[in-house]
C-alpha cells in the first residue's frame, strides 16, 4: 500500500455494469456558438437535506429539457435518491419527502447515472446554479467516483442580466416567477422547481435575442461580465 | 361513423421523425399509453388508430414488449409530477375536462412548451398546411387577417388560457387564413400533427370538441342551465321529451253510442279526466271530459242514458306522438285544452293532459293562461304576476330554452293584454267603435322577458279627419284605463309615452301609414329611433287586417328606399358589441361600481337591429328576429352558416339574460339587464364571448353591403 493512498479518495465499488455505463458517458464540450434554439439544456432542480454544502445529501433530482426551443414534456427526469441513514430533519418540511420515500427511492448510484445519461453532454441551467452544481458533483464523486465537468449557467444570473428594470435584489425563484406573472401548477417538488425554471428561462431566452445574445457561449460571456461588473467596487 | 378517415389520410411514415421514434425507444410508458385505448369499442376511429399504431410498431418493432408487459410496466411508472401538473391544469377546461384520463396523459406527454414574446408570430398562412394544434397554456393570442377594404389588419378573434387553435386549419390539413400572434407574454402546449391525429382517433369527447368547436360547447352550456334549475326545484323531464313517451299507453276510450253513464263510469274506474269516443277505426270523434261533464250536470240533463255522442266535444285537437312536451303545452295554452290525443296514421295512440306535463306543479301554464282568460277582476290579473314569474323558473328547470320561455310569456302577456282590454270595456262600456290593439318593440317581435314596460298604440278605421279626431275621443279615456290596469299588471308605463292613451298613438290607418310614410322619407334621428319602434308592430287585440295592410305598405317604401336603408344600419351600428380588441370585453364603470356589460343594449340590440333593417329591405312580413334570421336564410340573404350562428349566439344571450333576471328575483334585487361577466362561471363567459363576437361579426357585414 502506498504511503499516500489514504489522501487518496476510497473509489466506490461499482458493479461491472455500471463502470461499463459510466464509460459511455459522452465528452463534455464548451459551450459554443451554435444557436440559442439549437443547443439542448437540461433544467436541473435538486432537493438536499439541507444548505450546507459538505454535509447535507442530494434527496432527489429533478430535470426537465428544452430543445428546439420549446420545453419538451416526453424529456423529464424524476428519480427520489435512497439513503438508509437520513435522520428526520427541519428540511422535511420543505422538501416533503418523509423517510418513507427516501428510503422506497433508487439506489444512488444508478440514479445518478441515469441522470447523467439523460444529461448527456447538454449544459444544465439551474437557479442559484453554483449550490445545484457543488451538490450533484460531490453526490457523482461519493457514489461513482465521477468528476462533473458540465457548464452550469444560473437563471438567477441570467434574469437581472437580461432584466435589469425589475429592481429586485437578491431575487429567489418566487420573486421571478411574480415578477415575469407566471402561473405555475403547485411547486413542491423538485420537477415543478424545474419545470418553473425552464419557463422562466424560456421568457428569458426571448428576451436574450431581443438583445442580441444568440448563442449559449456569448450569453455566459455576458453573465461573466455582468457579475464581475456587479463585484467590482464602485466609485 | 367513422368520419374521422375522410378527414385524415394517414400520414406516410416519413411523417415520423428521428423524434418520434426516438419517444419510443426511451419510454416504456408510451407503449402503454397506446394500448390502454379501448381496443375494440364503439367509438369511431378505431381504424385509423390501429393503422398508425401498426406503422409505428413496423419502426420500432425491435424494441416492442408484449402488450402484458406493457400494462404491467405502466403500472409501476407512476406518472411524473409535472405531467400530473398540467394536466390538472387542463382539466380545468372544455373539452379536456371531459376526456379520459389516458387520453389526456396521452396528450400532455406527447406536448412541447413554447414561449411567445409579445407580437411574435405563432403561426401564419406562409408557414404551409398546420403541423401543430396549441393550447393556451397562459397569456392571449390574436388573429390577425389583412383587411381587404382599408389595408392593415383588423384582430378576428382572440384566444386565452385554456383555449386551443387551429382547428379548422388542422383538420382541413391547410394552412391557416389568418396569422396568431401573441399579443402579451404567451405560453402555449404544442402538440405535433401525428398526435393530434392519434388523440382524434382515441377521444370521441375531443374528436366531438373538434369537429363542433363551439357549438359542442353550447351542448355543454344547455346541460348545465337544465342540471343548475333542476337543482333547484327538484323535478326532472325536458319539454323536448317526445309526447310518445309522456302519454298514456292505454287511453281510455269508448264508442259513440255508449250510454254517458257507463262512459262517466269507465273514467272514474280508470281514474282519468277524460274519455276519447273513436270509430271502429280507432280514430278520435271526440273527447269527453270532466269540464263536459261539469256541464252536462249544469245543464240539469236527467237522462245519462243518451250516447256520449251527443256531449262529446267533435273533432277534438290532436298531435302526433313525436311533437314535443312544449308543442303539447303551448297547444294547450292557445286553445283552452286540458287533454291532446296523440294520433298516428289517423289511429289515437295516446292522451297527454296537463297533468302529465306538468304533474308535479302547482300552478302551471294551461292552467294560468285559463285563468287569465276568465279573470272577472284586475286584482285577480295582479295577483297572478308572481306565478308567471314561477312558472318561468319552472320551464328553465324543465329544459325550456329561452326562445320556447319568451314565447310563453308573450303567450301569457297577451291573454293578460287582452283580458284587460274586455275588463275595462266591460267597466267603462263599449264606445261602439272596432278598434285593434297594437303592440310594438319587444312585446311585438314575441321577445318579451318578465322585465318589460309597455309600448303600444290603437288603430281603427275612420273616413277622414274629422272622423278620426271623433273617434279618437271615444276612444281615449278607455285607453288611458287600459294603460294604468296594464301598469297594475306589471307591465311598466312607458317612459317615452309610447302608449295607447297618447293621443299621437291612437290613429287610425291613415294617420298610421302617413306616419309611417314619413319616417321612411324624412329620416331623422328621432324617426330612426322611432322605426325601430314602431316598425316590429303587431296586433294583440281585435282585428288583424287593417295592421297587414300597414306592414305591406311599410316593407313596400323601405324595400324602394336604399338611403333610409343604409341610415337604418348606420343605426344598426350605433351599440357595439362589448368585445374588445386587447382585452376581453370591454366594460362599463358606473359610480364606483364593478364592472358590467349591458346584455341587452350591448347583446340583443345589434341582432334585433341587424335582423329587422335586412328583414325590413327584403320584404320579410315576420317580426320576431330568430324567425327573421331563417327567413333570410331561406331567401338566401344570409348564408346558412351565418344565419345559424347569430340565432345561436342570440339565443345564448337571451339565455344568460333570463337566468340573471331569475336570480334577481330570487334575490329581491331589481331588475337588471347588466351582468359582470366575472360571475358566469369559465364556460358562459367564454361562450358570451364568442356570441358577442357574432354580433360584431354581423355588423361588419352590415358595414360591407351598405359600405359604410
């Protein structure tokens, strides 16, 4: 055993199936200069144990996908992650998923898996992205030793980018979804999360060619710009 | 009956994309959608289902389970949340409220969301034959068409959440006429072309919606009236119900010559009201009942031993088994009839008397038109108001439509006009001179609600002017009578005066027609206002010839009188239809109060207008507007199409008028003709709406054939 083996990560056991799964996972690519339209996204919402980034545990996922520009209601994901170990905590209350489902739920591994098929090489949109991308990568490097490399763009980025006149500061999804008049069916899930982002988004994309952002690399390019602007002190 | 493969030639397969194959490829559940349909039933489509279905397993066959396994898998796959989401949001409306549950999973599965800025083009005629049905997930949509008279566009129609588009499009596999635009911020579900044509097949209940459009939803609507007033009292037969299934089987009766004893006898064995004497044919000679009895009694006849031929009442009324409750019952009321025999091939097969139509009433319309009639005071006419008013709310429970309810309350308002007229000569004597009694406005197109005023005149016949001026006074003081027991009645004076006891209203035919004569010629304001008045004249009261002969004279000036024509539509356009172009209708504020709309002045006014100005130029005697509608379709004036559409929507109108009105008086809050369409529940308003857009519909065509 080599001296520095236990800095090392544990690999997890995987079955002989899934590592062969795990290899066909397609490369992931930058974002490019194809057409806003074109690209295929995967709206991404998670449910946790709670907010804190290196304790709490991904509960379960949920994605919708817009292709062609239109949300497309035969794409969704919707899985409930099993953990045998999850002790009854306030979050309950938000994500209303009881023991008894998490522990009916999917085994992690083959859940995550799914997800990243389903994923593919599709950038995800996420509100309050970073939280969603730090949680499904170290539930993909606990369960399956994978390390996420998908772009991740944030609809809380993207929204006072493209709609500087709505004012409203630290913006939660419900401040959004008032702000555009959506009328979403009953959120208490992490799919109509999804779901109500990837409207939120679609809003968001018209407005985007409204002004002139046409491909999913220029409108990162630009939410990089905005927070940067949004960070620097100002005189 | 299967319609549905007229209209839908199957697609060839390379209508199936790399995406819909690929559906199949990732979803168990879809294959099990698929084979929920009802294999083998009735409903009709059957075939172009199975056909599509083949193809798409010809593609995919590779990857198609049993169906077992199909089932068993569709059990364990619970369905997903926000599928579940949206189509609880569907379910909020027609006619997706109505369809199977695996049907309309079917559809939201298969759907895409789009997104639609403001004045972004949905769909447009360029774009080729439609590939996409869409429904209005949120926000409105407007069709655009080129205006052809005075270039730019005009908005046909608008579309808000819950509605769908295009269907005529669609299923007649052309491109659309008319270009949808979003008109604010717009949601819509897409669904493509092959499973619209896979959900038509399916879903009678969409198949239905599609084909019908709106129509099938006033099905709907009618539904709905007869359930709420059924509700309320409790009762359930329709007055459409053939009178077939309303009568007796077995009706008793007898031969001429049977004695009137054993006749009287037989009655009262079998518990009935009345006897019918027929031939050895069985055809009806007579009836015999109860009244008749009463009489023979009167009569202080001794011998009961004499044929019932000679008591009998000859040649007595009768309908056929597949006339109508209605047709029995205002037969009935006309006459002063209890008892109709029912006959087929000259053969009696049944008796209806009132009693059956209305068995569980108390009061009921023969009965009130009798009494009416034979009313000996005012008081007694008075009194009998409030039950017209129950009577009302009776025939809507029965399922009476708000055409068959004005006929009847005109029926009523005339018996009562005219029991007022013999009570007061009776009161104050008999000038000595005939006279008939006039009736204008709505009392005079048959169209009167319980909320009415009086509009009326005399006409009588006088050598010349002296003459009239002579008789004119004579006839004065019993006309102002007439007016003021009528106000007693209920029916309101008329605020305008426009009433029998004005001396400029009791004419005789001279007077009329030059009167009339210069309305036609002068054409002012206040002679527009009043043609729409006077010109749906009718006589209510005594002789009928003198008011033809008005009428011919009328119709002859107006037909030969184009300028008078197109003021009478410039008039015709003066209310318009509370439809607006950006919202949904367009409404009237008073004093801080809700917001309304005039269902008469708004609703009623620009047909009634409409129909009597086309009636009037084409030589149409009828008053009544529905009637003045098939008439010009008859004498293809308007098209069939058309002409269906406004009598429909005209109908609907009238409707929601008559139920407001009834929930006011249930209330005890007065009389209004103004609604807040916010209180009809998702279905009327939408269908007010579209009725109103008929309206508007009619006025632009005034507007082209009088080009103004």
């Amino acid at each position: 055993m080599s001296l520095f083996s236990w800095l090392r990560p544990a690999t997890p056991l995987l079955t002989e199936e899934l590592q062969q799964r795990l290899k066909r996972l397609p490369v992931v690519a930058e974002l490019g200069e194809c057409s806003l339209r074109e690209q295929r996204w995967v709206v991404l919402d998670l449910e946790t144990t709670g907010l804190n980034l290196n304790r709490d545990r991904v509960l379960s996922i949920g994605a919708v996908v817009i292709e062609d520009g239109a949300i497309d209601f035969s794409q969704q994901f919707e899985r409930t992650l099993q953990c045998a170990d999850m002790k009854l905590a306030p979050s309950v209350l938000i994500h209303g998923l009881g023991p008894s489902a998490i522990a009916a739920g999917s085994d992690p591994a083959q859940a995550l898996l799914d997800f990243m098929e389903f994923l593919g090489d599709s950038p995800v949109l996420a509100f309050h992205a970073p939280f969603d991308q730090h949680m499904l990568g170290r539930a993909l490097k606990d369960h399956l030793g994978y390390k996420l490399a998908h772009p991740f763009l944030d609809v809380a980025d993207i929204a006072p980018l493209l709609c500087p006149q709505a004012q409203i500061r630290e913006a939660g999804l419900d401040e959004w979804i008032d702000w555009f008049k959506l009328e979403v069916f009953e959120r208490h899930n992490a799919s109509a999360d999804a779901l109500a982002t990837a409207e939120l988004a679609l809003i968001l994309f018209s407005r985007a060619r409204q002004q002139q952002i046409h491909s999913p690399l220029n409108l990162q390019q630009r939410v990089s710009q905005w927070k940067r602007r949004q960070h620097a002190p100002s005189f | 009956m299967c319609t549905s493969s007229e209209n839908f030639p199957i697609p060839n397969v390379g209508f199936f994309s790399r995406k819909c194959v690929r559906h199949f490829l990732t979803s168990d559940t879809r294959i099990a959608y698929l084979d929920l349909r009802p294999m083998g039933t009735p409903h009709a489509g059957a075939d172009d289902g199975s056909v599509i279905r083949q193809q798409q397993f010809k593609k995919t066959a590779v990857m198609v389970m049993s169906k077992a396994d199909a089932f068993t898998q569709a059990g364990k796959t619970a369905v997903l949340q926000n599928i579940q989401g949206t189509l609880q949001f569907l379910q909020r409306f027609p006619p997706f409220n109505q369809m199977e549950h695996a049907h309309l999973a079917y559809l939201v599965e298969q759907c895409q969301l789009r997104f639609y800025a403001p004045g972004d083009s949905i769909i447009k005629p360029a774009d080729g034959p439609v590939e996409h049905f869409y429904i209005v997930k949120q926000g409105r949509v407007v069709g655009e068409r080129p205006h052809t008279a005075k270039g730019g566009t005009e908005t046909t129609f608008e579309i808000t959440t819950g509605e769908c588009f295009p269907l005529a499009a669609l299923l007649g596999e052309r491109a659309t006429r008319t270009e949808h635009l979003a008109a604010e911020d717009t949601f819509c579900l897409q669904l493509n072309k092959l499973a619209f044509i896979k959900l038509f097949a399916l879903s009678s209940t969409f198949r239905d919606f599609a084909l019908r459009g709106v129509s099938s939803l006033l099905d709907q609507v009618n539904q709905q009236v007869q359930q709420k007033a059924v509700e309320t009292l409790g009762t359930q037969y329709s007055l459409n119900t053939r009178l077939g299934e309303l009568a007796m089987r077995h009706p008793v009766t007898c031969n001429p010559a049977t004695p009137l004893r054993e006749a009287v006898t037989l009655m009262h064995e079998q518990q009935v009201g009345s006897i019918v004497v027929v031939d050895e044919h069985k055809a009806p000679l007579g009836i015999f009942t109860l009244r008749d009895l009463r009489h023979v009694v009167a009569a202080g006849t001794n011998d009961f031993n004499e044929a019932i031929e000679r008591h009998m009442t000859q040649a007595p009324f009768f309908l056929s088994p597949d006339h109508s409750a209605f047709d029995a019952a205002i037969a009935m009321t006309e006459r002063h009839i209890a008892h109709v025999c029912l006959v087929k091939d000259q053969r009696l097969c049944g008796v209806v008397s009132e009693r059956d139509l209305f068995s569980l009433q108390r009061v009921d319309l023969v009965h009130l038109a009798r009494t009416i009639r034979s009313a000996q005071r005012i008081e007694n006419l008075v009194l009998m108001r409030g039950e017209i008013g129950q009577l009302v709310e009776r025939m809507l429970a029965h399922g009476a439509s708000s055409t068959q309810i004005t006929h009847i309350i005109t029926l009523l308002n005339d018996h009562t006009v005219c029991r007022v007229i013999e009570l007061t000569l009776a009161d104050k004597g008999d000038p000595g001179v005939p006279f008939s009694w006039l009736c204008f406005g709505s009392e005079g197109r048959r169209e009167q609600t319980l909320h009415t005023d009086q509009d009326n005149g005399i006409l009588f016949e006088a050598r010349d002017a002296a003459h009239a001026a002579e008789i004119r006074g004579k006839l004065l003081p019993i006309a102002q009578q007439i007016n003021q027991s009528l106000a007693l009645c209920g029916f309101t004076l008329c605020k305008g005066n426009i009433m029998a006891g004005n001396p400029e209203l009791c004419l005789s035919r001279a007077e009329w027609a030059r009167r009339f004569a210069a309305f036609i010629r002068e054409a002012t304001p206040e002679s527009l206002l009043g043609s729409s008045i006077y010109f749906d004249l009718r006589v209510v009261w005594g002789d009928e010839q003198g008011c033809e002969q008005l009428r011919r004279g009328i119709l002859d000036q107006v037909g030969a009188n184009r300028l008078f024509q197109r003021m009478l539509a410039e008039n015709a356009l003066r209310n318009r239809p509370p439809v607006g172009r950006f919202r949904e209708f367009v409404l009237a504020r008073k004093n801080g109060e809700k917001a309304t709309l005039d269902l008469k002045v708004q609703g009623l006014t620009p047909f009634v207008d409409g129909a009597r100005l086309l009636a009037l130029a084409h030589g149409i005697e009828t008053n009544n507007t529905l009637e003045r509608f098939r008439q010009l379709v008859a004498k293809e004036i308007i098209q069939p199409l058309d002409g269906a559409a406004y009598e429909e929507a005209y109908h609907f109108i009238q409707q929601t008028r008559m139920q407001q009105h009834q929930l006011q008086t249930r209330e005890n809050l007065p009389y209004s003709n103004r609604v807040d369409p916010d209180s009809l529940n998702h279905l009327d308003r939408r269908i007010l709406r579209e009725s109103l857009r008929q309206a508007q519909r009619l006025q632009s065509s005034l507007t082209l054939r009088y080009q103004l």
